[in-house]
C-alpha cells in the first residue's frame, strides 16, 4: 500500500509541478477541470447512492465550470461572489453539523445539502484558478499550508494524541494533532516571513503568509494562519463525515492508495476560498 501511495503521488507530482512552474494558463484549464470533474463526481457520490445520476449530474457541472471560467470573458476575474458565499457555507452550515450531524440520504434536506457542498467545491476550484493567476507560487503557498498542517496534525497526533477531537467521525484525528499541526503552520510561515524579510526579489515574497504580513502585519497573518489551519481540519473532518454517511471508505478509487480526488482536497475545499478572500481584502 505504502509503495501504491508514492508511486501516484509521484505522478501526481511529475503532473502537477511542471504546470505551476511553467505557467501554462492552457494546460493549466484542462487540468484544473479534470480534476474538478473527478471531484464533483465523487461529491455526488456521496450524497446520492446511484452512480450514474451522479455521473450525469457531475458532467453538467463540469461543463459549466469550464465554460463559466475558462470560456466566458471575465469569468473567475470576478470571483467576488464566491470566495465569502462559501467562506458563509462553511461557518453557518458545514462546520455545525459536525456537532449536530447530517440529514437521512433520502430527506429533502439531504438534496439542499449536496448542491451547497456542489457549490463549496466550485468556490475551491474558483479560488485555484484565481490564485494562479496571482501567481502560481502564491496557489502552491497556501496549498502548503494545508499540507504541513496535515503533516504536523499527523505527528503530533502520534506523538501526544489522547484527546479524541471527533470519535464519531474520526476516531484517528486529537486535538493535540489539530493543535501540533496548527503551530507547525504558524512555525514555518513564520520562518518564511523571517527569512524573506522585505527583500522583494527572494523566492518567497510572493508567497501568502509573506504577503500578507508585509501589507497587514504580524498581528492578522497570525490570526489568519489560525484560520486557515482551523478550516483544513473542518474540511476534513466533513469529508470524513459524509463517507461514514454513505458507507464509503474513500470517495473513489481514481488515485491509488490516496483514495479519490475529494480525499486530497477535502481540507482544501473551505480553506481556498477562505485564503483567497482574505488576500482580496486590502
């Protein structure tokens, strides 16, 4: 299993990289709506038990994704409307119903419930496409985040882990992980902020944490690195949620060994649009 894990996050890697670095806007459209293809379809998956309604549905949102953002004029330069609607979804809705649960798969409320988290995966590719056009070292800036958040969570959990932060839903998950992992992010933007100084020509000054401390301040980039490490783990922990819902392990088996493309991006989901509204602000 361990050598199925490397083997495709090596080739999601070998896939990934090149486009970021290179700065491709063409390739990067046609894998960013893959990938969005992959995902909805395995969000559909789990609110609604038939695979090929799920499949229909995700082809139509795909297309529609595609063409609001890559076909329109304007398209995601206008994201204003989603980054705070789904900033709203998350903080009013989704993170709630960790504490007070989901509806039945066959409730209407079910129905609402997916179209809104539809609608959170959208607002996450939204914020990738406008991050990239930002720059592709500030997207990958904060993807990293959430990256050293999970892998901070995840020996911290091991290592101090007593404290279940969520039994019902992940009974794996501490809230010594969620705190180790929550200073493991706040060490090292901390370092690149530091080490970038106001040097404006060093490879990290365009990257999140160091911009928005040179135009906020200490103060608000700490406060909203807390967030940002906060909402992976909701992110997370709703995936997670929703999977035990429907009797599923992972949301697919596209990536193997990783599970589905909603398994790596779960945490992504709310912090994007989350980073991408806070960087907005001015």
């Amino acid at each position: 299993m361990l050598k199925t894990r490397i083997v495709t996050a090596l080739a999601l890697l070998a896939v990934l990289l090149p486009v970021l670095l290179f700065n491709n806007f063409t390739v990067f459209a046609v894998i960013v709506t893959v990938f969005f293809g992959a995902a909805i379809w395995e969000a559909f998956r789990l609110f609604n038990p038939d695979a090929k309604r799920a499949a229909l549905i995700a082809v139509f949102w795909t297309a529609a994704f595609a063409y609001g953002f890559f076909f329109t004029p304007g398209g995601a330069r206008n994201p204003q409307f989603w980054f705070p609607v789904c900033v709203a979804i998350w903080l009013i809705r989704f993170a709630p119903s960790l504490k007070f649960g989901l509806p039945p798969m066959e409730h209407v409320s079910n129905t609402i419930l997916s179209m809104l988290y539809a609608i959170a995966v959208v607002g996450c590719f939204a914020a990738i496409v406008e991050l990239f056009r930002h720059s592709p070292v500030y997207l990958l800036s904060v993807m990293a985040l959430v990256w050293i958040a999970d892998i901070g969570a995840y020996f911290s959990g091991k290592a101090f882990g007593k404290r279940k932060l969520a039994p019902s839903i992940s009974p794996g998950k501490s809230w010594e992980g969620a705190i180790g992992g929550g200073i493991a992010v706040l060490v090292i933007a901390s370092a690149t902020i530091l080490i970038a100084g106001n040097n404006m020509y060093s490879p990290l000054a365009d990257t999140f944490a160091v911009r928005l401390e040179f135009e906020h301040g200490w103060g608000v980039t700490l406060l909203a690195l807390v967030l940002i490490s906060a909402a992976s783990v909701v992110g997370d922990l709703f995936e997670s949620q929703l999977k035990r819902r429907a009797g599923f392990k992972d949301s697919s088996a596209l990536l193997p060994g990783h599970g589905g493309v909603l398994d790596r991006i779960d945490a992504l989901i709310p912090v994007l649009p989350l980073a991408a509204l806070i960087g907005a602000w001015h």
